[in-house]
C-alpha cells in the first residue's frame, strides 16, 4: 500500500460530506483540481475507487462508504490522541475546534476575545453553521465543543447551561400589531411570519410554541440567515420569532418593535456540550469552565 496523509483523508471526508468536489473546494479554501489530486491520490494508495460521478455532483462507492466509517473514527481518535499529549504542554499553547449555531455568532466573538485575554496561547477553530450541521460536526467527532440552544436528547452529551436565550416576536414598528398590548396568541393567526430554514433551532423552537398553543403558523418566507430575516420584517414582510440577543440595536434604534404576547419572550438557555466519550483537551476544558463562570454575566453585559 503506498503512503496517504491526513490532508488526503480530510479532504475526502469534506467530500464526502458536501457530495461535490466544487463545494468541497470552497469549504476547505483551495482549488477544485487540488481537490481532486488529493481523492485521487487517496484512492491509489488504496487501489480503490471511492467516489464516483452522479451528475454534477459526487457519490461514495461501496468502499468508500466503509473508507467513510472508519476514516471519521480514525479522525476521532486521533483528536482524543492530541488531546492527551496537549495536558503535558498545560494552557501555554493549545487548540480546540468549536461549532456554534448561527444565531450564537452574535455573542461568540466577543467571548472569543474575552477568552484569549486570559489564555493567550490557544488557537480556536470556529464552525458557524444550523444546528441540524452543527449536530452533524458533534457526532462526527468533528469538533471539541458545541454551543447551542438546546442539547440534543438523541445523542450521549453533557450539556451545561451558561446563559439565558430569550426569544419573542419582533414586527415592523408600524405593524398593526406593534402599539397593541396584551396579545394572545390567537391574535397572531390571521399574520405571515418570515422563518429560520429547517433545521434550525430557533424555527424548532417557534414550532414547539405554536403547536403548543394550537395556533396555525403562516410562514412567508423561510430564510437561513436571522440578518435577512431582520430586514425583512423591517421592510414589512410578516412578524418573526428570534433570540432577542440578535435584535437589541435594531429594537434600541426603533427599527423592530417587541410584540407584547402573553407568555414571551419565551426564556430558554444556551448549552455548551460535548459528546460524554470525548476527551477534551486542557484548552477545550478551559473555553468550558470559561463560559459556565463568566459567560452569562458578559452576555447580559454585551446584549
């Protein structure tokens, strides 16, 4: 068997994972023939094809389906690996993967900072993406640490609570609705909402509440960015349900306005998590402890 690398692998698994080379390439910030070098080079170390044309996109061959399994525990392993040799170097120096859901990126950087004041060695790998591809990353043993909004309950995590997440529904100031006080969900049948895209955690969220309330939901527009959602509302779309730490400039400037609705905003809780098998390293432990000592507090601080 002729030698492979690591670069070969993770850009098999990207692959795998996109289902095209071209989308692969953007992900991983290189060429689409680099790309296709390393899948070919893999694939003759091993003598075996392991994607295969369908379209314009790609698929895995039955070898590489199992190259796929044991590639992403191999991968594991060998973060569990780093992670044992990192608690001889201590917090001089280190580095930690973390994915966060979109609607975190409003607060993670600045813990971000917060965080390398104090630990000035440890590099951080950010992964901003739905929840739905961020459990993904989790699972795969992709990534050290996940903050987000809710733990998953199918998966063996430990999940920590460090901050509230309050969530409501927010209009367009001259909505009908804007000035009306004491609103009753049933009050909001008869109007179109602008959504999160499925897979979302926050349309997951806005769901559970409608359903709980027994109230249609009437969606406009479903959108994957809460920026795009906000302007929409703005320009008078329909109303939304977003983490309300996503909206303070546009709610202190005037530009959205807070629905009065019995029962919201809706509190709800930011999780840092990890798998309960995954050996985290001095510098994940480390971010761990940071956000369930500190992080609440600079939040409320910050928005």
């Amino acid at each position: 068997m002729r030698p492979y690398t690591f670069k070969q692998i993770q850009t098999f698994l990207e692959v795998a994972r996109q289902g095209s080379v071209s989308k692969a390439a953007e992900k991983l910030f290189v060429t689409q023939p680099a790309v296709s070098m390393q899948l070919r080079q893999l694939e003759e170390a091993f003598g075996l094809a392991l994607v295969e044309p369908m379209g314009r996109n790609i698929q895995l061959t039955a070898a590489g389906q199992v190259f796929l399994t044991h590639s992403t525990s191999a991968m594991g392993q060998f973060r569990d690996l780093e992670a044992l040799m990192a608690e001889h170097i201590g917090l001089k120096k280190g580095r930690m993967d973390l994915a966060v859901v979109s609607t975190a990126k409003y607060f993670v950087p600045m813990l971000l900072v917060r965080f390398n004041k104090q630990f000035t060695g440890i590099e951080v790998n950010l992964h901003i993406d739905n929840r739905e591809n961020v459990l993904g990353l989790l699972s795969r043993f992709e990534v050290d640490l996940v903050v987000m909004g809710r733990a998953p309950s199918h998966m063996d995590c430990v999940a920590k609570p460090f901050a509230t997440n309050p969530l409501a529904i927010v209009a367009a100031p001259d909505h009908p609705l804007a000035r009306r006080k004491n609103l009753n969900f049933e009050d909001l049948a008869a109007y179109q909402f602008v959504v999160r895209e499925e897979g979302s955690g926050t349309r997951a969220a806005m769901q559970r509440l409608f359903d709980e309330h027994q109230t249609p939901l009437h969606v406009a527009m479903s959108m994957p960015s809460n920026e795009t959602i906000k302007q929409a509302v703005m320009a008078g779309m329909g109303l939304s349900f977003l983490s309300l730490r996503t909206v303070r400039h546009e709610l202190a400037s005037g530009h959205l306005a807070l629905l009065d609705v019995a029962e919201l905003p809706q509190i709800n809780h930011w999780y840092v998590t990890h798998l309960k098998s995954k050996k985290l390293s001095p510098a994940a432990m480390a971010f761990k402890q940071f956000l369930i000592v500190q992080g609440g507090a600079l939040m409320d601080t910050w928005s």
